[in-house]
C-alpha cells in the first residue's frame, strides 16, 4: 500500500532531483522510493551518531526467561525490597 508523504526539501534540490529522475526515465517518488528502500534494507543499519534513537539503543535488552512481565515485576520487587 502507497501512503502519501510531506517532506520540506530546498527549491533548488527538488528542481535538480526532478530532472534527475526525468533523466532516469522515472517520477521523484520512485526516485525517493528507491533511495530510502536501499538505504533502509541493509541489516546492519544503525542510527547516526549523536541521534535519540541511537542513544536508547541497547537500553532495553528482550527477556528471554520465558517469565510473564507480572512475574518478573514481581521479582524486580522482592530484589528491591528484600
């Protein structure tokens, strides 16, 4: 499914990027289309340096003790309070 995006780009670069992908013989939504597909789909993508997302990665690691989150809410207070 296609959803509509807003995006605030400078008038000169939206100028260049449209004859850029007339030139490629495409529309500047495929031509976005196809950059952000092969930015995004590489496994190893991390987020920049500096940013929220990559200061809060890590900071949240999977349970994997198979224990519902009552549980170990449970036991995150009998380990605070005991």
């Amino acid at each position: 499914m296609k959803k509509k995006l807003t995006l605030v780009i400078d008038d000169e670069v939206i100028e260049r990027a449209k004859r850029h992908a007339r030139s490629q013989g495409s529309s500047l939504s495929e031509l976005i289309e196809t950059y952000l597909t092969e930015q995004t789909s590489d496994d190893s993508w991390s987020p920049p340096a500096g940013s929220v997302m990559a200061r809060l990665t890590g900071a949240i690691t999977p349970d994997s003790s198979g224990k519902s989150d009552d549980e170990r809410r449970q036991q995150a207070l009998r380990e605070k309070y005991d």
